[in-house]
C-alpha cells in the first residue's frame, strides 16, 4: 500500500514541483515588502518560514522525481543520475541538468535560509536583507531554468517533438523496419536454378537463389546486378526441408550494396552463429553483416572461399 501510494505520489512529480516552486516565486516579493512595510520584522520571520517550507516541499519533490525516473528506466536503480552513454540522449541528457539544477537550487536555498535568519537577526544591517533579497532571486532562477527543463521532458519543446515525429514518420515509410517483406516473398522471383545447391559459403545448408526479374539475365551471364534488383538466397537446415535463414542482397539506387539476414526460428544448436539469438533480422548497416562483404565485394558474382 505504502509503496503504491508512493509511485503513485511520484508519477504526479510534474504537478507537485508546483508546491515548493510557487513558494519560492512568493520570496522575493515578500522581501520587497520588508523595504516597504512599516513591520520588516514580520516579513523577514514570514520569508524564513516559507523558505523552511519551501525546501521541505522540495525535499519530498526530488525524491517523487528520482523514483519516477527510476519507475521509467531513466535512471538506473541504485543510481541518481542517468547514465548518458551518447549525446544524442537527449532525453537522459536533459533530466541530468535538470537533475543537477534542483541540487545546486536546494543548496542555495540552504544558504538563502541561513542569510534570512542573519537578516532577521540583525535587522539592523540592511545588508543582511538585501542579500537574502539577491539569494531567494537566484535561487528561483535556478529551480525555474531547471522546472523549463522538466516542462520540456514532460511536453517535449519545437525541436524534440520534430525528432520524435521525424523519427515515427520514418518508421512508417520504413515498411521492412520489422519484416524482410521482400525477401520472404522470394518465391515471387525467378528461380536461378532449378534444384538446391549445397552452399559452402553460407553454412553448408541447401540453398535456391531467387533474382528479381530484372536481374535475371545478368546474374546468369555473370553479370554485376543492375540497380533496384536483389536476390535472395532461401536455405534448408536438413533434405527435410527444416527452414534455414534467408539472405538477401540488393544493389541500391546509389549503385551500393544492402544485405539482409533473416532466420525467425534459429534451432538451439546453431545459436552460436546468432550470438545466442533464437531469433535474428539483420539489415545493413548491423555490424554482424559486415562478414557479407568478406565475399560480395562488388556488385557482381562472389568471391568463391
Ligand atoms: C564465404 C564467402 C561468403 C560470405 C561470407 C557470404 N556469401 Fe553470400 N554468396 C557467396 C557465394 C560464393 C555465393 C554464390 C552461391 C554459393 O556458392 O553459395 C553467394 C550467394 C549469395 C546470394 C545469392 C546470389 C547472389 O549473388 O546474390 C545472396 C543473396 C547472398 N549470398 C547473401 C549473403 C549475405 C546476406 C551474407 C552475409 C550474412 C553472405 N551472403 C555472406 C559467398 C559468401
């Protein structure tokens, strides 16, 4: 119960910021006051007061923000901040300022208090007063710079939400992102022989090539393929027919080569060749395809090892 109140508390971490935030906003203008007021007295006990709570607020605020991130899988558990492995994280870059900024906040809101205690102390010395005043100014400033930084995490700002929007439309137009659509419908090609082959180069299994009908005639005279066409290479574990991987090659409109390597169902004993994958869909540029070019050095017939 405890703890589910508690993630529930932390997933509501962007409205309670609010609570130590607005009371920070109140301090400087509670300190114009102390200028103005006939009783600066009771305005410097009064910002004391709200600063006490305001770091208070805070302190339930920053745990509420760390379990949240660790709900998420931002920030790894055990850990406080998130591990920024590229610059291009920029969400795990963005809550790690925003992170450091509550913390820096939290300290000069501790200085803050002590300097509004002094002021009340002395209140004599305007100093004292007028130091609080520029103390609770940069400390809102810094809690504010790191709230515009949560607010952006949460809504997203112009340029994050045009990644993220670039990144789903890409998706989309991506139609082999998930599936070798291509190359599990080689039956719809034409045949380049008419039994299997037992192929050395690609794990010793039963192998058909398909080719594209606009590659055909090229591949069979020995030919580079032209632009646009690909062939498939379909495999057999066994003479029983036992589906092996599908392989796949295509020369792209740049005149570059692609690959693919596809086996949805890798038997126990051939993981080792998968890196211990039951399941694997490798497309150029996977750093496991770079083996493909050991032989296809060139568009045209390959290498034989
Ligand atoms: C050891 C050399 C070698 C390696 C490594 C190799 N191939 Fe091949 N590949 C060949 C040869 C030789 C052929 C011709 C058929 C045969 O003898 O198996 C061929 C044929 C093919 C074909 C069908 C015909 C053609 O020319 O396109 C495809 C598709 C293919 N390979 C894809 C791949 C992919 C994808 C990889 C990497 C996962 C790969 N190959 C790795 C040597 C290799």
């Amino acid at each position: 119960m405890g703890t589910f109140l508690f993630q529930l508390f932390s997933r509501e971490h962007p409205a309670f910021v609010h609570v130590p935030l607005g009371l920070v906003v109140c301090l400087p203008i509670m300190l114009v006051a102390t200028y103005r007021s006939r009783y600066p007295q009771t305005w410097r006990r009064m910002a004391f007061r709200v600063a006490l709570l305001a770091l208070a607020a805070s302190v339930l605020t920053m745990a509420s923000g760390l379990y949240w991130a660790r709900m998420l899988n931002l920030v790894p558990p055990g850990a406080i901040l998130p591990q920024v492995a590229s610059e291009g994280q920029a969400l795990q870059r963005t809550l790690r300022s925003h992170e450091i900024s509550a913390a820096v906040g939290f300290v000069i809101g501790i200085i803050s208090l002590l300097i509004l205690r002094k002021s009340y102390h002395e209140p004599e010395k305007w100093t004292w007063t007028t130091a609080s005043f520029a103390a609770v100014l940069l400390w809102a400033g810094v809690w504010g710079f790191g709230s515009k930084l949560g607010g952006i995490m949460v809504f997203g700002d112009a340029e994050t939400n045009k990644a993220a929007a670039a990144a789903i439309n890409a998706k989309k137009n991506d139609a082999e992102a998930e599936l070798p659509i291509r190359a599990l419908d080689y039956a719809s090609l034409e045949p380049a022989q008419t039994a299997p082959f037992k192929s050395h180069a690609h794990g010793d299994r039963l192998a058909r090539t398909w080719v594209t009908a606009s590659g055909i005639d090229d591949f069979t005279a020995g030919k580079p393929l032209p632009v646009g066409s690909y062939a498939v290479l379909s495999t057999a574990l066994d003479a029983k027919g036992t589906p092996g991987p599908l392989y796949m090659r295509e020369v792209k409109a740049d005149g570059s080569q692609a690959f693919a390597f596809y086996w949805p169902r890798v038997p126990e004993a051939s993981r080792a060749e998968t890196g211990g994958e039951d399941y694997v869909y490798w497309r150029s540029p996977h750093k496991s395809l770079a083996t493909c070019l050991a032989c296809h050095t060139t568009t045209g017939p390959a290498n034989r090892p």
